[in-house]
C-alpha cells in the first residue's frame, strides 16, 4: 500500500472538539493518578521514617536501662559509701530486720 494513494476524511471541527476533549481528560486522569501515587510515596516514607526514629529510641532505652539497671539493682551507682550504708540499712528494716547500725554522736557515745 502506498501513502501517497492514501487519502483521510475531512473532521468536522465538532468531531475534533471531541478528540481534544477526550485527549485531555485522559491527560488529566493520567496527572492525577501520578499526584496520588507521589503523595501516597511521600506518606510511607514519612511512616517508615517515624516507625524507625521509634524502633531506635525504644533501643536507647534499652541500652540505658541495660548499663544503668544492675547498677540501681545492686546500689553501686555513683552514690558514695555512707548513702549506700543507709540505703541498706533502710531496706534492711524495711524487710523485718533490726533498726540497722546506730550512729555515733559527735563527743558522746552510742545513743
């Protein structure tokens, strides 16, 4: 077949009205499909990114409490000696012992 024998119909110009019409709507359609699949993008990315910045601050407190935890449990924190005696001789009265050590007055004796 050749292209030179070919010869196409004239278009009304309310036929080409529908033509454009038609073009552009599906032109918009196919616009408003990207805009929903980008925005749609953007949401997950901002979940996954707040579902990260959670899993990551769950694992500091973990951290911290795995270092901080046995040292709070055992009473060697950075407390000195004498809150540690205290702190132990409270318990100690707390869990039915006796009063605990008694204290030395300053020119006297055990009172």
């Amino acid at each position: 077949m050749n292209t030179d024998d070919l010869t196409l119909p004239e278009l009304g110009d309310d036929r080409v009205d529908e033509i454009e019409t038609a073009l552009f709507a599906e032109i918009a359609r196919e616009r408003a499909d990207e805009r929903r699949h980008a925005e749609r993008t953007r949401v997950r990315a901002v979940r996954r990114g707040r579902i990260w910045m959670g899993g990551a601050a769950a694992a500091a407190v973990v951290a911290v409490a795995a270092v901080i935890g046995p040292q709070v449990l055992t009473g060697t924190g950075a407390s000195s000696t004498a809150d540690s005696a205290v702190l132990q001789s409270g318990t100690a009265e707390l869990m039915g012992g006796g009063p605990g050590p008694r204290r030395h007055r300053r020119g006297g004796g055990i009172r």
